[in-house]
C-alpha cells in the first residue's frame, strides 16, 4: 500500500513540474513575440552618444573643457534604436574642428560654435534609418588664446646609486639639454624648466645611457617628450700628496714664514686618469694683500687642480706665520 501511494505522489510531481516547464516555455516565446513587436514600433528618444574632437587650431589652444558626449534626440524603429545602441553608442563620434569656423563673442578671446551645425556629419556615423531631431548642447563655448613658445632647460630628476669604488666621473649628459614648450602666455610663463619622470639607479658599475620620458607641467607641450641620458660611469682610486704652499702680493721688505709650508691634497680619480696627474697641476696660495689674518693665522687657497677628479680636501685651511723684516 506505501509503495502505491508513493508511486501516485511522484506521478503528481512529476505532472506539476512538467506542468510549470510548459508555462515557462510559452511565457518566454511570448516575451519574445512581445519584444520583437515593440521593437518593431517607432519611437523618439535621446541617446548618449561618446564624442571626440579632432584637428584643433593648430596656433591656438583651446581652455575650457569640451563635452565628451552628445545627447542626440533621434527618431526610429525601436529596432535601429536597440542596434545603433548595441553596436555604435561605444564608437566615438568624430567632430572635425577644422572644417568649422568659430563665432567670436564680443569678450576677448571667447568663441562659440553650434553642435547642431554638425547634424549632417552626425547623421552620416550614426544608424541611417535613424532620424536626427536635435543635439545637445546646442552650442559649445570656448576660449581660443594664441600658442606662444620658449626654450628651457631639461633637469634630471633620478637617484644614481653606484657600486662600490664606482663613481660618475664627468658630468652626466642630457641630450638634448633643453628644449622647445608651448601653450599659452599664462601656462609657461612660471616654467623655468622641464624635469624628467623620477627613477632610481642603483648598483652602478659602467657607463649608461637610457631614454627617459619628460613631464609636462601647467598643461604645455613638449616639442620633444623624451631625451637621452648618459651617465659616464668610471671605476676609481684615491690618491693624495703635498705641494707646497706659495705666498701672493708680499713687500719685498718683508719675509714671511708659514707653517706648515706644505699642503696635503687628497682626491678621488678614475684609473684611465690615474697617471695622467702631476703635482704641477695644483697650486696653493696665501694672499699677504688680503690680510684675512684671524687669530694668528693666514686662510689657504687651492687655486688650481685637474678637471679630471673629484672630492677633492686639502689640509690645512689656516696655516701659522711669522712676519721679518
């Protein structure tokens, strides 16, 4: 008897469930039969249709920001509506600047034009079995200023981290060391120079040269965006001696005496440079005429050294004298 009524509970379930997938079947045909007949009518309604602006005045710079979209008031089948939305309304609509003229308002420097003297070009990129009826905005405003240019120099903004007894030598190369900007007069005036994008160089061991990439500031354009780095990267040594100390501008019916008489000199030099160094290449000075005398002592001048090296000390500064007549 149990195994009976249960064979008639599972012949109603399955009844019911067969049941509901028939009425879900013709609920969604006749959704289907119900959309297909919408779109088939013809309605008017706006649209957002993406936009871009091509070929701008080439001796002008626009302010102001342009409109991104259009909203396009348009008339058609539901179906030409749903297609154009479904295959055009991500595709820009390209608005040539070039081949509209702008209005001039009585204020300076502000212009006008009219979107809806665009409809014919609008109308050639969007559904051709769609009717244009309006296009907002209506009118675009803008200030055109004059493009003015001027050159300045290129500064490196990076961290040069070198190796271990590495060093930088000569000076780093920009190529080219300055270049061209423009925009307009209130946008450059305060740039004074153009730096390259930030980076950082570490472990340094030979010569480099790599692109880097410059940022532009106050809304100017490059005329180049990007220049060469050289960095001339040489292994060194440091060395050091004494030369002696030589004494400027004293009277022949003095003789002085300083001590030390000598001046130690130590440096950093790259090993190419090594043993092209000469002790006659430095001098040291004290200036009698200049009387820097403090508290007994005469200030010591390196007054000529190499171009070649670098971190250069000497030792001492001040140095002890005795006046005789």
């Amino acid at each position: 008897m149990k195994k009976y009524f249960k064979k008639i509970q599972f012949n109603k379930k399955k009844q019911i469930d067969k049941n509901v997938f028939i009425y879900l079947f013709f609920f969604i045909i006749s959704t289907i039969f119900w959309f297909i007949n919408a779109l088939d009518n013809e309605y008017t309604t706006k649209i957002m249709q993406p936009i871009r602006f091509v070929n701008f005045p080439e001796d002008k710079i626009i302010h102001g920001d342009l409109p991104s979209v259009f909203v396009l008031t348009v008339k058609g089948r539901g179906f030409d509506i749903w297609k154009h939305q479904a295959n055009f309304s991500k595709t820009s609509l390209v608005i040539d600047l070039k081949k509209k003229s702008f209005s001039k308002i009585e204020e300076e420097n502000r212009f006008y034009f009219l979107t809806y003297g665009y409809k014919s070009k609008i109308e050639e990129q969007i559904n051709s079995r769609l009717e244009l009826l309006s296009v907002s905005p209506d009118s675009i405003y803008v200030d055109l200023v004059a493009i003015v240019t001027k050159k300045v120099p290129v500064i490196l903004a990076g961290i040069l981290e070198y190796e271990k007894q590495y060093t930088c030598i000569d000076p780093i190369r920009i190529m080219p060391d300055s270049i061209e900007i423009s925009g307009s007069s209130s946008s450059i005036d305060t740039v004074i120079a153009v730096y390259t994008e930030a980076f950082v160089l570490e472990k340094i061991n030979k010569a480099i040269t790599f692109e880097s990439n410059l940022v532009a500031e106050n809304d100017c354009v490059l005329k180049t965006p990007k220049v060469k780095i050289h960095v001339p990267v040489e292994k060194y040594t440091e060395a050091s001696f004494k030369i002696p100390i030589e004494c400027i501008n004293l009277p022949d019916s003095i003789e002085l005496k300083i001590f030390p008489a000598q001046l130690k000199v130590s440096y950093f030099v790259s090993l190419a440079e090594y043993y092209k160094i000469d002790k006659k290449q430095f001098r040291a000075i004290v200036d009698f005429s200049e009387k820097q005398i403090q508290k007994g002592k005469m200030q010591v001048k390196l007054v000529s050294y190499p171009d070649k090296i670098i971190n250069l000390d000497y030792f001492p500064r001040r140095i002890d004298f005795i006046i005789e007549k």
